[in-house]
C-alpha cells in the first residue's frame, strides 16, 4: 500500500486521480472525445477530471512538487485590553493566492470542520487544542506554530489544495468567513459523492489490499515513534543552546563586575597594587565577548528550533493524521459496512424462513429488502473508496519521507555553523587575555595542567 510496487496495474501518465477531482472555479477545457464521459461535475474543474490513462490510484508527485505548491505564514497579531491578552489573530499569508487576511483560532475550528465533513478519507492533520485558562505566550507562541504547520499541510495537499474552501479560507476578505465556508460546503455532500470513480474503486485496488493496509499502518506507527524520540533529542539540544547562552552572558557580566570591583586594596596588599589593576581592566572589558558568544548560542538554538524542531513537527503532524484516518475507516466507513452486513444477513435468514413456511412477501417487506441491498451496496462502496484513499494517502505519506534530509541537513549545518562562528569569538577572545598571563618579565605564561607541572591531580 505504500507506492507503485504493491499495484499490479501499469504505470499512472498524469497525477492522481484524487487530484484530478478538485478545482470548483475553473473554466471547462475544450471538448475531448476521448475524455467527454467523464466530464459531467458540479463543483469541481471539468479540465482536472479527464480520465488518466493507466491507474489513477498511483501518484506521481515529489517532495519538491507539493513543497512548491503554496507557502503560507501565519503571524500573531495581538490585542491587548488592560493588563491580559484577550484574544488573538493571526494573518495568514499565501505566496500562492498573493493574499494577507486576518483570522482567529474559531475560524480555523470551522475550516477545519467543513474540510473533514469534505474529505472524511483524507489525512485532515489535527489542529492545536483550544487556550486554557492562564495560556501564557509560550502557549500561544506555540499554538501559532501549530496553526502554520496545520494549514502548510493543507495547502500542499493535492485535493484540499485544488478546493474552493482553502481558497476562500486563504483568500476571502469579508467580515464573516466562518458563513462564507460553511455556505460553501452545504449540499455540496463528500468527496464519495463527488468523486466520479467512487463506483470503480475496487477496481483500482490490488486483491491482497488488506493485507498492504495492515502492514503500512504498522509501519507509519513506527516511524512515527521514532520521529516523536527524535524531535524530543532535537527540542533537548536546541534548548541546551538556548541555556548555553544564558549562562555564558551571566560569565561574562560576573566578569565585568569583577573587573568593575571597588573595594579598596588593604595596604598588606599593596605590592600587587598594578597586577590587581591591570586584571581588573582586562576581565571588565571580556563581557562584551560573553556577550556575543552567547548571542551566536542562542542564534544556534533558535535556528535548530526553527529549521529541525519544526520540520520533525510538521512530519508529526502528518503522521498522526494518516493514524488518525485508519482510525476513521476501521471505526467509521468500515464499522458501518460490517454492521450493515450483519443486519442484511438477519433479514435473509428471516425471509428464508418465511419462504420454507410459504409465507407470501409482503410488498412492505419486499421495499424494506431493496432499501437494505442499497445500502449494504453504497456501504461497500464507501469502504472501497476509503481503502482507495488511504492507498494514496499512504503513498502522499511516503512522498514526505525525503523530508528527513532536509531535516538532517538543517541539523548539521546549524551544528557547523554555529561551531564555526564560536570557534571565531573564542579564537579572537585569546588574545585578549594576555595580560592575565604576564609574568614577572612580562612574558606570556598561560596557566599549565597539573600533570605538566607534575603535580598529582589527587
């Protein structure tokens, strides 16, 4: 279930067909008689739905692809009313629509509302959970964070992406955006509905689907825990930076004070008088350095927050929402379709038992049977289709994998960078201690270890 090799069926020539089914606004493309059966649709771009040739099951995307699809950033945009924050916006900005608009943390619940009613066979990631009493800025700092990896996800998703309600939600300026997608997603029914293929999904899938649907779910639970170990070393070490630099700042200011010491000099003392003075000027004026070593540490510990700690996130995040989406096909589509099943077999026993004692059907009985098969029918086709879903969201998980480099390479470069400047303050710090180590004859006489001077360490 995880990319083309578990599929028996030829190569795809274009994207998927999930992709293929999106767009609401679009102008229909010109008549095609090879693809003129499959462009009857409502809401969604007549040009998007031709039927691909081979097997619309498999993608055909790379990380690079759904990266570039849009960059969206969301930014705090406090209110403040006395002594406490009351409430929060956020501006959302999109590279791809080119627009800036204002929204709070309940318009995001709702988008998220309609997309999951939309796309109920889709990885939908979670949002952050609401503000609780006392939220401090760390929280909110956080939550925003969360906000901007929830709807980057979105964005980049190959069907959300071509759907009307992330434009709105992107894009739509009006006072009440909350309406605007709930009217939007009204009557409008699921993807199932929409979705032309939704009939032939079985078709599409291989015969031992099950089976590739065990083993992929069991493998994305294991990425997972190893992801989830790995972003809390990365929080750990980004966060001993930021501490690193908290500490070398408090040296240096001890340093300075040191030097900046006016307490007189008792006169038993006073043969060291000049020796005093000196170190005195040279340890006042070592704090600017501490200083901007422990700017380059907290510069360090920033970057490893930003470029490793939120890309592990962001991949968290789609990796809980692909677990979450098992989860609502084995207790939702799947649940329904074996309980539909089980009561559609009562009913045959009973009218087989009605038959043996020759009791003529009744036409009451005869509807209730054809309401049933209609359901057990749709109930399997739904199942189908979601199995179809999770298969290509299994793959759009895999297509985020290379991610990892990424996330590597951010880490090493920041550990070689930072290492890098620091190397440079303390190389140029050296100097600058020389009249620590004056001696008697003003000749440079640094501290040695006590093996060198061949005194025991005990």
């Amino acid at each position: 279930m995880t990319g083309r090799a578990m599929d028996p069926l030829p190569s795809p020539a274009v994207a998927a067909a999930a992709e293929a089914e999106a767009d609401e606004e679009a102008d229909p493309p010109a008549t095609d008689p090879r693809t003129s059966q499959v462009t009857e649709r409502r809401d969604l771009d007549p040009g998007r739905m031709q039927m691909p040739q081979g097997n619309p099951l498999l993608l055909s995307y790379t990380l690079q692809e759904l990266l570039a699809r849009d960059t969206v950033q969301v930014e705090l945009i406090p209110e403040k009313k006395g002594l406490f924050l009351k409430h929060v916006e956020y501006e959302v900005s999109s590279q791809r629509f080119k627009s800036s608009v204002y929204r709070r943390y309940n318009d995001f619940v709702v988008f998220h509302e309609v997309l999951l009613h939309k796309f109920p066979y889709r990885m939908v990631p979670a949002l952050p959970p609401k503000r609780v009493l006392g939220a401090d800025r760390e929280f909110i700092e956080g939550r925003r964070r969360a906000l901007k990896r929830f709807i980057n996800l979105v964005a980049r998703h190959p069907p959300f992406s071509e759907d009307v309600l992330l434009k709105l939600f992107l894009s739509f300026s009006g006072s009440d955006v909350q309406h605007k997608l709930k009217e939007a997603a009204q009557g409008v029914g699921d993807e199932f509905t929409n979705c032309k293929l939704a009939a032939r999904a079985k078709d599409f899938l291989p015969a031992d689907i099950q089976t590739q649907f065990a083993m992929s779910r069991e493998l994305i639970r294991n990425v997972y825990n190893s992801f989830y170990k790995l972003r809390d070393r990365a929080e750990r070490i980004a966060s001993r930076a930021i501490d690193n630099a908290a500490d070398l700042l408090i040296f240096g200011k001890e340093l300075s004070a040191l030097g900046s010491d006016t307490t007189p000099l008792p006169s038993w003392a006073a043969l060291h008088l000049s020796t005093w003075g000196s170190l005195k000027q040279a340890l006042k004026g070592l704090s600017v350095e501490f200083a901007l070593l422990a700017d380059k540490a907290a510069q360090q510990g920033k970057k490893e927050e930003n470029d490793v700690v939120e890309k592990l996130n962001l991949f968290l995040d789609l990796l809980q929402s692909y677990k979450d989406l098992c989860e609502r096909h084995e207790k939702g589509v799947l649940h329904k379709h074996q309980r539909a099943l089980h009561k559609y077999g009562l009913m045959k026993r009973q009218m087989m038992s009605a038959a043996h004692s020759r009791e003529p059907e009744s036409v009451e009985q005869l509807e209730s049977r054809i309401v049933e098969e209609n359901v057990i029918q749709t109930m399997e086709l739904r199942n189908y289709f979601s199995l179809y879903c999770l298969h290509q969201e299994t793959q759009l998980v895999h297509v985020y994998l290379p991610l990892t480099s990424h996330i590597l390479g951010a880490f090493v470069n920041s550990q070689i960078q930072g290492h890098k400047e620091m190397s440079k303050v303390w190389n140029d710090l050296k100097p600058k201690l020389s009249c620590l180590f004056a001696g008697p004859h003003s000749v440079l006489t640094p501290p040695r270890s006590p093996q060198e001077d061949g005194v025991c360490p005990h």
